[in-house]
C-alpha cells in the first residue's frame, strides 16, 4: 500500500480557488470604493490638473471632479498641496 503524500500539484489547485474567491472579494470592494468616489463627481477627463487647481486655489466653486493626469501633473499638484486621490482603475475598465 502506497503512503498518501499531498503534491504541490494539490496544493496549487486549493491555493488558486482561494486566491480567485479572494481576488473576487477584493475586487468588489474596489469597485464599491471607485463608485463612491465619482458617484457624483464630475468628469473633466484631462482637464483635471486645471480644474482641481481653480478649485483648489478659489477660482471655481468646490465640487467633487474626477478625470485623467499624468505621474508628472500628479506631482506638480501634490507639491501645490492640492488635496486629490487615485481612483483605483480595475481590469473590466479596459474591456
């Protein structure tokens, strides 16, 4: 009678049905946060670094924006002290 030894083979299987119910939990929630963040919000799309500094330095009214910047208008705006958020981009935005 041969011994019962567990394989990496069985163990990858368990470990990928974990990993997917995980990711799928994880991904909803991103969503869940994503559609809070723009539920609302205007989209200005590559407008926003100029939007978010009128808004920021009083030049237009307070309201939520959300749209499109570069790593490098990010930083310009970051050490203008203008308060944005990432808003998380999920796989399905591609599709």
């Amino acid at each position: 009678m041969a011994p019962s030894v567990s394989t990496g083979r069985q163990q990858d299987k368990i470990n990928v049905a974990n990993m997917d119910d995980a990711r799928r939990v994880v991904m909803g929630e991103m969503k869940k946060l994503r559609d809070k963040m723009v539920d609302g919000a205007e989209d200005v799309g590559s407008k926003f670094p100029e939007e978010a500094r009128k808004i920021h330095y009083g030049e237009s009214d307070k309201k939520s924006i959300h749209g499109n910047a570069s790593r490098e208008e990010v930083e310009g705006l970051l050490e203008e002290g203008v308060e944005i958020a990432p808003i998380p981009v999920l796989p399905e935005d591609n599709n």
